[in-house]
C-alpha cells in the first residue's frame, strides 16, 4: 500500500529577482512501513520537498505544479483547514532540523508536547495528554518525570528524542525527519538512528529521512533519492545504489566518505559550487562540475530514465548510451 506518492512536484520560491527553482519535477512514492532517503548538498531542494508535502512552506514559497497524494488523495488543492484537521501530525508529522532550537525555551518539554495533541484533537481532555505525553517520552527512552523539565535541562540527544516524542503524539503514518543526526556526536546520533528504527518496525510507520550523510541513509533506509540543484538525479533501492551509482554526481558523493579499512586512498571531492536556481544552467544543471561533461549536457536536459529494478537516473553517459 502507497502511503505518499509525490508526482511532478514543482516548489519556487517568488522573491524580487524572480523565482528560485527549488525543487522541479520530483517523483517518488513510500509505501507503509517504508523509510526513504533524500539526499544531496545543502540547497539541493531536499527540505522544500518535505516542507512542501506538509503545505508549510515559507511565505514566497509556492507549489507551481504536481500532486503530493497522501494515502491516495491530492493535499496540493485541499484547503488548509483541512490540511491542518486531518493531514499534519495526525497522517504525517516532521521532526525539523536543529534539535537546539526546535523547543520553546520557556515552556516546559511536557507542556509543548500536551499542547500539541490538544491542539489537534480538541476531545482529547488535559489528564489524557499528559498520560499520553508521559507514554510518548517513555517510548523514546526519556524517563516521564521529565516532562517537567525545560529544554535547557537537556541534553541534544534528549532534546531530539523529545521531538521525536512529539512529531508522534497524534499517531501519524508518514514521519518525516530533516537531519536528524545534525549537531549530535556520533554515539548520540546512533543512538538517535537505533531509535528511528525501532519506532518505524514497532508503529508500523513509514518514515522519510532527509540528509546529506549517505551512511545515514544506508543504515536506516529502504528506498533512496538524490538530488541536484533541484532536480532528481537518480533514485532506486538502497543496495542498488550503493553498488551500482550511476550519476556522476551519486559517484562523487559516495567518493567523499572513506572507507572502514586503514588503506590509505586519497578521498576525492566534488569542483566547483551548486549553480544558482535563480537562473540554473541549461541543459544537465550538474555539467558545470562534472568530469564526464559532453556537449549535449550544456544543451539538453537530460530525462529520469529507468535503467532496470526499478533504478532511475538522468544522465546522457547513460541514456545516449
């Protein structure tokens, strides 16, 4: 069963220079209890994509075309109130980025965790929230009592298990997280990931998982998408990209990462900068930067081309082949 099917998605962001190209032409769909990578540089468009699913894109932002089908029915037209009734935190939620920040410092953890159940489930009384919230932070590890406590009074690794604790208080089907490990040291952030996963499996969830680290996506993820400068440029299971990248841009990111062995290889890097979406270049938006870079690339802007098993890239070294 397709819980999020994404069809042509199209986000700009109008400002008075013109319109930022975010996110163009994105497709994919998470079936239940499927987790799904995004992944790309920062400014790739991976955030506008998740902010756009939730209809809470920034003021200038817009979805100019595309269907975002949410348990088979298009949210892109449906009125807000509707959105903000049935859609957000009851069918799908988000976890944002920066657990730092992401909690009111002057309201105590258990208090913005009741008043986003009540503000969504208006039969809900005071004495049931707090029961639920008190069941929330124990199923992400935080002893209850600390329901009391403020922000401040916790570690970044609570802070962002709160969030999680929150991001599930209306029981959603699809849950969204941006960065989830951002800002955390390492035994923290698996920590963090262990408990995504054993959320997902025990909640029956599907999750959407938005990073930058692939072996973020490789520990947690069934299905991944890359993307460029706004544009998919190649998705597929995780074990088929992993052992098969195409794009040269999914090969220079897994490049950057060194291996688990002590052999000394020099990691290569990625040239140049992301193109500005105000006006991206013609053709392929990745050929200023890459090494296989033809004629045609400058020219023609190549097609998502399945490619077998469901694995899908734009390229012109594959699809003129």
């Amino acid at each position: 069963m397709v819980t999020l099917d994404v069809q042509g998605l199209t986000t700009h962001y109008i400002t008075l220079s013109g319109a930022v190209r975010a996110a163009e032409d994105v497709n994919f769909q998470v079936d239940r209890r499927e987790a799904l990578g995004l992944a790309g540089e920062s400014g790739c468009g991976k955030t506008t994509v998740a902010l756009s699913i939730l209809r809470i894109l920034p003021l200038g932002g817009k979805i100019v075309k595309g269907k975002i089908l949410f348990k088979g029915k298009d949210i892109v037209p449906m009125p807000e109130d509707e959105v903000r009734k049935n859609i957000r935190w009851k069918g799908m939620s988000i976890v944002f980025q920066g657990a730092m920040n992401a909690l009111n410092p002057v309201y105590k953890v258990g208090d913005q965790i009741v008043e986003a159940i009540l503000a969504h489930e208006p039969q809900t009384n005071k004495k049931e929230a707090l029961e639920r919230t008190a069941k929330l932070l124990e199923l992400v590890n935080i002893e209850p009592s600390r329901a009391e406590n403020y922000p401040h009074e916790f570690s970044g690794g609570m802070r962002q298990r709160a969030l999680i604790a929150m991001a599930l208080a209306c029981n959603p089907e699809l849950l969204i997280t941006d960065e989830p490990a951002t800002a955390l040291d390492v035994i923290v952030a698996a920590q963090v990931l262990k408990l995504l996963r054993e959320l997902k499996d025990r909640l029956n969830l599907s999750m959407m998982m938005i990073t930058h680290d692939l072996s973020i996506i490789a520990e947690t993820c069934d299905k991944l998408v890359i993307m460029y400068a706004g544009k998919m440029v190649e998705s597929g299971t995780v074990v088929g990209i992993f052992k098969e990248p195409l794009h040269p841009y999914t090969q220079g990111l897994l490049s950057v990462f060194p291996g688990i062995k002590a052999t000394k290889t020099r990691l290569t890097s990625i040239p140049g900068i992301p193109p500005d979406l105000l006006r991206p270049p013609p053709g392929c938006r990745f050929n200023p930067r890459c090494k296989y870079a033809m004629g045609i690339c400058s020219e023609e802007e190549p097609e998502l081309i399945n490619v077998g098993k469901n694995h899908f890239v734009a390229c012109h070294l594959i699809t003129k082949k």
